[in-house]
C-alpha cells in the first residue's frame, strides 16, 4: 500500500508517516511548509519507503500524479491555530476550501479512497456536552474572524460527503479534539507547547481570558492510532468520527499542571482575549467528545493520560533548546 499524505511534514502528518511505514507502507508527504517543517520528517528522509515534494496542495498538476501514484489520501493539509486564523484570514478561507477541493476532485480521478482531518472547531459554540457527531451547530457571526475556520471546515465536510453520496467516492471524516505531543509549534497559538516552552524558560506562562475554560488534550500517537485503524475499516466510508480525549482540565489548571510537571518558577499571567488576539474574539468555555462512535468502529479510545502527554512536551521543548544553544 502507498499512502499520500497533505500536509505530512506537520506536526500530526509526520507521526502519521512514522506509524504507517512501522506498517510497512509506502508514504508520500506533501506540504509546502507555511506551518510543516522538515525537520518533523528528517529521521525518515533517508527511508526507501518514504519520498516528500515541497509544494501546495493547490497545485493540480502535482497532485494529479501524486494522487495518480498512490492508494489512499490522508488530507491533513489546513490553515491551523487560532493565532494564524486571525492573522491571515484569506489564506485559511482558500486553503481550507480549496485545497480540500482539489484534493477531492483528483482522488474521484482516481479513485482513491480519502481519509480527511476536520476540528472540533465545526461544534461552534454548542453547549451539549459531550458533542456528537450529528450534534445541531451554532458558529458565531461572519464579523469575527475566528469562526471563518470553523466554517471553512464544514464546507469541506459537506463537500467530502456530497462526493460520497453523488459519487461514491470512499470518503472518511475525523474530527480532531486538541491533539497535542512531541514536534507540535506553539507559534501559531497551541497552547500546550507554549505552556511548556515558558515554563521551561521560566518565562510568565500567559493564559488568555479568565482561565476557567475547559478543554480536553488527546496524544498525538493515540491519535494516529485512531486515524490508522480508521483507514483500515471498510465500515467507517461515509461516516464521521470523533477523535479526542475525555479528560478535561481548564486552561487555569493546565498552566498549573505544566508549571508543577516543569519544576518552574514561572509566573501565571493573565490576559484578556482582547490584548491576546483582537476586540471581540469569541471563545467557548468547554468542548468535550464523545468517543462511543469510534469505540464502536474500532474498539479505539485513549491510553495516555495529560500528565504523560504534558511530560512529553516538556522533554521535547527541552531538547529543541539544548539543540538551539549547540547550534547557535
């Protein structure tokens, strides 16, 4: 089997292109490093099995062959974190949109089967806890930037399972709940790399409103788990899955959590979303999955707790700082 991966030298692609080869696959990456990096991708580069192009997506003639060349999609490619939502709007409307277009016009070329990463995000500000899969959406309005992820991400939903329905094509959604673990960057507004970086650097650890909103954080190799069993399920074509942890922490006590687990003297600061992000920004105060759909599919659910997760991130930071001052 050959797998295609967009967006494969990101923080979750690059796991993903690990476990697949441990698989015995072949992995084709594609990413044009506005958030990927190669360095997530360095200790495969010299594999027989694996090949990466630098590119976007975008660029149908290059994805024409690479889809033409492979057996499956996992379509990882997106605009992500909220900082860069913010930021740079048009490029997470068209990326998002677009890319997944492309990428689902030349998988029906095909005939590849497409395995596609949503977010949490499509929940908006939904109070039923915990989300299900067929849960009602409420987004807030077209004013505020940060909802245009969200919306984004729905139209791609929608489109992958219009191609299913019309088409037939083999289409697979999950959707990620804060996936969090080793080679993830904090420079786009994930929080928990950059908890741990300041609490490392014994900088002020700045968590952003009044910290009592809560949030569930899910191992990126208990993610990849999931994404690799759902690819192996013919039952799970057409479907909709949640990916995530149950085990919820607010944003308050996981500050605290990373400070105690770092040894750091860090001070915790406070920040209003308006001095963090823009006038306006609107958050949600919890979002919790429900795992019972893909604990039916694939018997999958969880096996690392936050604490090992959060330990995890902080021997990462530390030896991304230790290589950074060697190499200074």
């Amino acid at each position: 089997m050959h797998a295609l991966i967009t967006g494969g030298a990101g923080f979750i692609g690059s796991h993903l292109a690990e476990a697949l080869i441990a698989q015995g696959m072949r992995v084709t990456v594609i990413d044009n490093l506005s958030t990927g990096r190669l360095q997530n991708i360095a200790a495969l580069q010299d594999h027989p099995s694996f090949r990466y192009a630098i590119e976007d997506i975008r660029n149908i003639g290059v994805m024409d062959r690479l889809v033409s060349e492979c057996d499956m999609i996992y379509h990882l490619a997106a605009a992500v974190g909220v900082q860069r939502i913010i930021s740079s709007p048009i490029e997470t409307i068209e990326t998002n949109i677009g890319g997944t277009e492309i990428v689902l016009q030349t998988a029906r070329r095909y005939r590849k089967k497409v395995l596609i990463a949503s977010t949490s995000e499509v929940y908006g500000k939904g109070v039923r806890i915990p989300f299900t899969e067929d849960d009602d959406v409420l987004l807030g309005p077209t004013i505020r930037n940060r909802w245009s992820y969200a919306a984004s991400k729905m139209v791609d939903e929608f489109l992958a399972l219009a191609y299913h329905k019309e088409v037939g094509l083999p289409v697979v959604i999950f959707r990620l709940f804060n996936t969090v673990g080793p080679r993830q960057s904090g420079q786009y507004g994930m929080v928990v790399p950059r908890f741990a970086r300041w609490a490392v650097t014994g900088e002020p650890i700045q968590v952003y409103g009044d910290g009592e909103q809560q949030r569930c954080f899910c191992n990126v190799q208990d993610v990849v788990r999931a994404i690799v069993a759902l690819g192996g399920t013919p039952e799970a074509i057409g479907e909709v899955f949640n990916i995530g942890s149950a085990e919820e922490i607010t944003i308050g006590g996981l500050a605290e959590r990373v400070r105690q687990r770092a040894g750091s003297p860090s001070e915790i600061r406070y920040l209003t979303y308006e001095e963090a992000y823009e006038s306006g920004f609107e958050d949600f105060r919890r979002r919790v999955p429900s795992i019972e759909k893909i604990r039916a599919a694939v018997g999958w659910e969880p096996t690392f707790t936050l604490d090992q997760t959060i330990d995890q991130i902080i021997a990462y930071q530390r030896e991304q700082m230790d290589h950074a001052r060697n190499h200074a």
